[in-house]
C-alpha cells in the first residue's frame, strides 16, 4: 500500500469511484476507528446504567488526556462537546453583553457562528462589527490589519476562524491575538477544521478560548469536539444544556449532561493513533503541499487566481472559478449538484465576495491528479447550469 493517495481509500468504508474532495465538510472516518467506536457502543448497551454512570466518566477523562497532549493543553482545561458549533454556543451563551458593545469578527465567519451571536447580541443591543478582508488575501499582515482596524474602545471580544471554512485561509491568530491582549481584548478562536490539519499548540496561541473539531482532519467519529478554556475563563462558562453537575467543576458539567452516546469521544485516541501512524505531521505537510499544488494548477488552467498565497492553506486551498456565472448561492449549489449527478464528484463551490469558490480539501487518500480531475467537470457544469 503506498504511504498517500487512491490505496489508502482501503482504509475508509468511502464509496468507490467516486471523486471525494470535501473531506473538510464533515470529514470522513476510517474502519479502525470505527471499530473502536463499535466497541465502546457494545458497552454502553451491554449495561448501560454501569457505562453512563460508572465507566464513562473516567473514560472521558482519559480520551480527553489524550487529546490535551496532542493539543498541547492541559487535561482540566479541555472538554468535550459534539461540533464546534455546539462549543461556540455555549461559550458565547455563558457570555454577558451589553447595549453598545461590540464583537468582531471576519467576513470569512462561519455562517453558523454568525447566527449565533446575532441571537446573542441582538437582544440586548450589543453589535456584530464585520472586518471585511475579501478574497483573495495577500499575506497574514493584511489579516492582522484588517481585523485589528475594527476595534475600538467598544469592543467586548474577538471571535475568528483558525482555519475559514469559506476561504480556507489561515488567520494569523497568535498575532492578532498578542495585539487584543495588549488592548485587553478577549479572543475567542473557531478552529474546527485545525486539529489534524495544522501543527498545533493551543496554548501558546495567547487566546482565551480554542474551540476544534475532532470529526473533520483528525478523522474520529461524528459528533466529537472539544472546547479549551484559558483557566482564568472556565469559571463563568457552562454547557448550552445544564444538567444534574451544575456547580461541580466545568467539565464535570460538560462531561456529564443527561443520556448520550459518548462512543464519538471514547474512539478519539483511536484517531490520533490512526493520524500518528499516517505521519501525523509528514501527513500534514503532505496534504497541504498537494492541495496548494493542485489548487495553482487550477487557477492556471483557469486563468484564475487562488484565494490565497501557499502559505494561508492548509490542507484545503480554495481557486475561483472561471467565467462569468452569477456568484450565488442557487449556482454553486446547482454545480455541485450537476457534478455529484453526472461525475459522482464531490467537491464544495461557495460564493464569496462576487465570485465562486471551489474549495479543494485534501486528505491522505486524496492525489493532485483526483485534484486536477476537476477541472473540465467544473468547466462542463459551469456550461450547463448557465
């Protein structure tokens, strides 16, 4: 089997023949992991009074052990909750606004964490300042200066993508966040695509809360995530559910609400184990250096751009689309639909900042030539869906 690429789909029950380039939508798990959550499961329903109440809670423990060292954090500041977005909510719900404060975010904010403080802020007249840095970006001190141009004395928090979901830029957040801390700002980070896709060092970030997904490039089950909170910030935040641990500590209450299948985490040190044994950075450097290939040949075959210079992907890159087809919604969404009809072809087209978007995401079973392979499809959808 070779290190990367078409032999490592063996590896994932991913329905063969297909074109698979959205890994970064929900991820895609692997046969072993899924295994380990088979497990877990066979526990759970063996006896399930025992597992709730007896084994899960140290075994939650424990896998979240595994993943603070992986994140570079301490155990007790980490917790487990189902999404990023599930995290989000319950730290931003946990928060107290004011009339006339403001939060800031970036025009690559997750549409979902936009809602969310939109119900949070809306309420009580608080408001969501938007830095508008566009695509494409130049470098990280654009990022920098694009964010920090919108803070003023009103501005209560930061709230910015590691890794945008829209664009698949990398924000600078160490740096931005180094600047908000010297103006006493809190920052907080949506990094639900960062672990497993980049190296990283939650704790040395300087930001005060670090939410991640553990489903999308690190490969575990649906429904794990997990939320960090600086010490100084756990106190005051809660679970968007309170249940019976109110009062016990932040993650017993994280750790702990009603009855759930908890299998998703328990398989987490499975996947680190399957991403350690994949290379784990020499897989991240892999998947990167393909996508950011595959995603400049594009823009040339094109005629195009890329959203970003090299050095602001990840393993996913984003390349506009050629021609002239409205930048909406409705047309990206028919794309993708005359590609996954017509070429079994799963690839994500956003519209974004009066353009479409094609987002590459690149796992290890994915190959610059799969990447390339897309090309004339989106030349052929582009022409039918006009």
């Amino acid at each position: 089997m070779d290190a990367f690429g078409t032999d490592m789909k063996d590896l994932w029950p991913l329905e063969r023949g297909m074109i698979f380039l959205n890994h970064g939508s929900y991820g895609a798990t692997p046969h072993v992991v899924l295994k380990e959550q088979a497990h877990w499961r066979a526990q759970l329903e063996a006896q399930p009074c025992q597992f709730i109440n007896t084994v899960a809670p140290g075994a939650i423990r424990n896998a979240a052990s595994h993943l603070a060292d992986f994140l570079g954090v301490a155990a007790p500041d980490l917790a487990f909750v189902e999404n990023t977005t599930t995290g989000i909510n319950a730290i931003l719900k946990s928060l107290r606004f004011a009339p006339g404060d403001e939060v800031v975010v970036s025009d690559h904010v997750y549409n979902a964490v936009r809602n969310t403080l939109r119900f949070v802020l809306d309420p009580v007249g608080a408001h969501l300042v938007v830095a508008e840095i566009g695509l494409p970006v130049r470098d990280s001190a654009a990022l920098c200066a694009g964010v920090m141009a919108t803070v003023n004395e009103h501005t209560k928090l930061i709230v910015l993508d590691h890794v945008a979901s829209v664009s698949a830029v990398v924000f600078p957040v160490a740096d931005i966040a180094a600047q908000a801390k010297a103006r006493g700002i809190p920052m907080l980070v949506d990094g639900a695509h960062a672990p497993g896709m980049l190296d990283l060092d939650v704790a040395a970030l300087g930001v005060d809360w670090y939410v991640g997904n553990c489903h999308k490039w690190l490969c575990a089950p649906k429904g794990s995530a997990f939320v960090w909170a600086a010490p100084h910030r756990q106190a005051a935040l809660h679970p968007t559910v309170i249940s019976h641990d109110l009062g016990k500590g932040w993650t017993f209450e994280f750790d702990k609400i009603g009855t759930r299948d908890a299998s998703g985490w328990l398989s987490v040190p499975a996947a680190l184990g399957f991403h350690a044994e994949r290379g784990g950075p020499a897989l991240r450097a892999r998947n990167h250096a393909v996508a950011v290939a595959a995603a400049e040949a594009l823009a040339l075959r094109w005629g195009t751009e890329t959203g970003a210079p090299g050095a602001l992907f990840g393993s996913m890159a984003t390349v506009r689309a050629p021609g002239g087809a409205p930048a909406d919604r409705p047309t990206a969404d028919a794309i993708k639909r005359w590609l996954w009809d017509n070429h079994r072809a799963e690839v994500h087209v956003m519209p974004f900042c009066g353009a479409l978007w094609v987002r590459l995401s690149v796992q290890a079973y994915n190959t610059e030539d799969e990447c390339l392979a897309i090309g004339p499809l989106v030349e052929q959808a582009l022409r039918a869906v006009a």
